[in-house]
C-alpha cells in the first residue's frame, strides 16, 4: 500500500497493480478503510513515549519507558513500547567501555581489609557506601569525578569534580555526603572503595574515622571487587557523558554532573529497587506506610 501511495502520481494506481498483481479495487478498499483499532492506539500512544524518552534525559530505554508509563497510570505492554520507540526510531544509551586508568594503587603501609567480598547488599541507608573515580575527556584536558553511592537505596550520597587526581577530589565527595547526611548516625557504617592512592591517604582514612566508619578495600587489579560503583560510573559515562558531549572544560562537566545527580535520586527508575527512584525507595524505608509505586514485573 505505501509502495502505491508513494509512487501512484508518477506511473498511475492501474499501471502499478498491475505490475505488482494486485487489484486496484483491493486498493482503494484499503485506502477507504478507517484505521484500526491497533493504530488509533499507537498514534495515542507515541506522544507519551516521547514525552517520558525526552523527559529522562533520552537515555531511557524500552524496560524504563514502559515502566514509568506503568507508573503514570497508562496500561501498556512492554512489547508494544519497545515496537513503537523502534517505529520512532529511538533507542536508550548503550554503555561503553572505559579507557583511562584512574586507579593509582596504593601500597605504603597496611591497607583495610575487604569488609565487603563482593556482596553489594544493605538492609538499610547508611549501612555500606561504595567510593569510585572516572574521568571525563574535555577540551580543556581531563576532567576527574568521584562518586559516593548508598548501596541501599542507589542514592547518590557525594560527588565532586576536579581537574587532578589528589586526595582532595575523593574527599570533598566525602565531605558531600557526610553533609548530606547530617543528621543521620553513620558509626558502623563502611566506605568501600578500590586501591586507590585518593582512598588510603591518611587524611582521607582519618576522616573515615572520625565519622565512626569502617574502611573497606578491594583487592588490587579487581574491578569485580567494587562492582556497583563500576556498574554506576559506566552509566554515568554512558547517559551524561557520551550522550551529551563534546565537553569545554571543569566547568560545563560539572554542570552537567549536579542536573545528572538530582535527576538521577529524585526521578530515575531504577531496576535494583523495583523501577522507583532511589529517594522514593529511601522514603519507603523511613516512612513505610507510605506506598512505594512499583512497577509491574514482567
């Protein structure tokens, strides 16, 4: 039919059925027909699939889309979204592969013990924190981040930017989220983090102390050792990095990095917690009469 439609002023509807053997009645009957129900569904449903794609910073994929029309109250399956989204011709961002060493191992003195061993579990907020650094290329030269993650709820606690490597750049980040969580008891709680010169300076371990925390260390050249923070600083890179670049310098990374923050614990879905935000799952915790939306499983 869109063959026909495409080409009929320029050779004529017989001339094409003809060729192709097909009856133009066949045609016109097609034509006349009023769109389905299917399609009356469809172009009802695009604009919202737009909307949710484009409001979520257009990294979101067909699993996130549907999940947060589910939230909205809009009845739909996920195969019907991921058809549409390939009809409209766009896609979530796809995670690459870093490049850039940021891991400076730091063998001077007795390092902490692994208090984690893989097992990337909380049963509460400030129970375990994950610590990582990346990297951003800019015009301007390297630009490094630091993040801090409460494994519990995904929330990001602290970050900071900076053009250098030093130990400030790890423990401003530190700084953040013992700030963001003023307030809140965090003797007992463990810093995980890898090797890194920035983790086991001994400014960085006394204020770890001071706080009441536990440091906890991965072994060196083990990326599965500090997994979720990787995990974290690959979608990073992937949903801020990649899809929005090129990059000036120090300050347009940070700009972007504090939008990426307070979308990424107020609105992002999350699939490790039910398809929620991480501050609507911490709110669950603390206030548990009140209900979380979760998405509807698959």
């Amino acid at each position: 039919m869109t063959f026909i439609r495409t080409h009929r002023d320029r050779w004529g509807i017989e001339p094409i059925c003809r060729v192709l053997r097909f009856a133009p009645a066949t045609y016109h009957a097609a034509i006349a027909r009023p769109p389905s129900a299917r399609c009356g569904r469809d172009e009802a449903l695009k604009p919202e699939i737009v909307r949710v794609f484009t409001e979520n910073r257009r990294v979101y994929g067909a699993d996130k889309v549907w999940a947060q029309l589910r939230r909205e109250g809009t009845r739909v399956a996920r195969c019907t979204v991921e058809r549409l989204m390939r009809a409209l011709e766009i896609r979530g961002a796809v995670r690459g592969t870093p490049t850039v060493r940021t891991t400076l191992g730091g063998e001077a003195g007795g390092r902490p013990a692994d208090l984690v061993d893989r097992q990337f579990h909380a049963a509460a907020p400030n129970r375990l924190w994950v610590a990582d650094l990346t990297y951003v290329k800019t015009h301007a030269g390297w630009i490094y981040v630091a993040f801090i993650i409460d494994v519990y709820s995904r929330y990001i606690v602290g970050w900071q930017a900076s053009r250098s490597l030093r130990t400030d750049l790890a423990l401003d980040a530190l700084e953040m989220a013992i700030w963001a969580r003023r307030g809140d008891r965090l003797d007992g709680l463990i810093h995980h983090s890898d090797r890194g010169v920035q983790y086991l300076a001994i400014r960085y371990t006394e204020r770890l102390a001071a706080a009441g925390m536990a440091a906890s260390v991965g072994s060196r050249g083990d990326s599965y050792d500090n997994a979720l923070a990787e995990s974290f600083n690959g979608l990073y890179k992937t949903e801020v990095i990649r899809h929005h670049g090129p990059w000036r310098g120090l300050d347009d990374v940070e700009y972007a990095t504090l939008e990426y923050v307070d979308w990424f614990n107020q609105r992002r879905l999350h699939g490790e917690i039910g398809m929620i935000p991480p501050a609507e799952f911490e709110a669950s915790y603390y206030h548990p009469g009140t209900p979380a939306l979760l998405a509807v499983s698959q």
